[in-house]
C-alpha cells in the first residue's frame, strides 16, 4: 500500500510541474533520493512516465507530453538556456551577439546551443552563421501554455521571458 501511495505522489508531482530532474524529485517529495530512485524506476517500468535526457540532466515527464514540449520545457528549466532563448525570441543573433546579451562566457554558450540545437529548438543558418529559434512561434505560445499550466517555477521562468520580450 506504502508504495502505492509514493507512486501516485511522484506521478502527481511529475504531472504537475513536469520535466524536474531527479534531485529534485526529493526535495519537493521530502523522501530520499534512493527512495524515489526505486518508486521512479518502477514507474519507468510500467511507462507511466518518461525520461528526457538534455545535456547532463534527466527529466521526468508524462508519457502525454510531446516530444518537442519536454524538449522546451527541459530548456527553460536550465538558467543560460533560458537566457538565449529569451534573446532569441527577440530576433536571429551571432554566436558574438549572443555571448554579449547573455554575459554567459563563449564555451558555456556553445554547449547551451549544441544542445538547444540537437533539440531542433534553434537553428544556425549556414550562410549567415545567425541562430534562431526553429520555430518562434511554437515558443511563443507553448510559453504562453506554461504560463497558465504550471504554478512553479517554470511558469515564472516563462511569465519572465514573456515580461521582457512584451
């Protein structure tokens, strides 16, 4: 009955603020990290919930979750991804403009947009070398989503990206 229970509080928990990576499952659950690891797993098992794995964090997700929305969501979780998104809902920008309107240092914004880009969340155009979003729109209104979807810290990530672009 126990794991009944820490199952459903992980599944609620997960469904309500989607794509959390494992240490922080705990802290929000007050149970231990093995704890989770073995409710997790199982959950895994039995497909009820998914793994997103971007850069060096898995995140957990619904199996309902598109694809794109847990890559999006995973993105906006991480401050410096967050922050070339932002400057990227604005208008296409060089990797020089990009490092001056994020003050991340040139190796951290390569690796946000390796991974950004392995997402198809952002584009590099060849001929211009700018990046952009892939679809800037989509953002948009997934951002808008989230917004009015998720009560934590996502949502005051996006009402904050949404704040400064107008």
């Amino acid at each position: 009955m126990e794991a009944a229970i820490q199952h459903q509080r992980i599944l609620d928990l997960v469904a309500r603020e989607p794509g959390l990576h494992l240490r922080e499952l705990p802290r929000r659950l007050d149970l231990s990290l093995n704890a989770v690891r073995y409710h997790l797993y199982s959950l895994l098992g039995d497909g009820l919930v998914v793994e997103h794995r971007i850069g060096r964090f898995v995140r957990y997700f619904r199996p309902s979750t598109p694809r794109e929305e847990r890559a999006l969501i995973s993105a906006v979780r991480v401050p410096g991804e967050r922050l070339v998104l932002h400057r990227l809902l604005s208008s296409p920008a060089g990797f020089a403009a990009l490092q001056r309107s994020t003050s991340l240092p040139p190796g951290t914004l390569s690796h946000y947009l390796t991974l950004l880009i392995r997402e198809a969340i952002v584009d590099q155009d060849a001929a211009t070398r700018l990046y952009r979003l892939h679809d800037t729109a989509a953002v948009r209104s997934r951002l808008a989503q989230y917004r009015e979807r998720f009560p934590d810290l996502l949502a005051a990530a996006a009402e904050e990206m949404f704040d400064l672009t107008g």
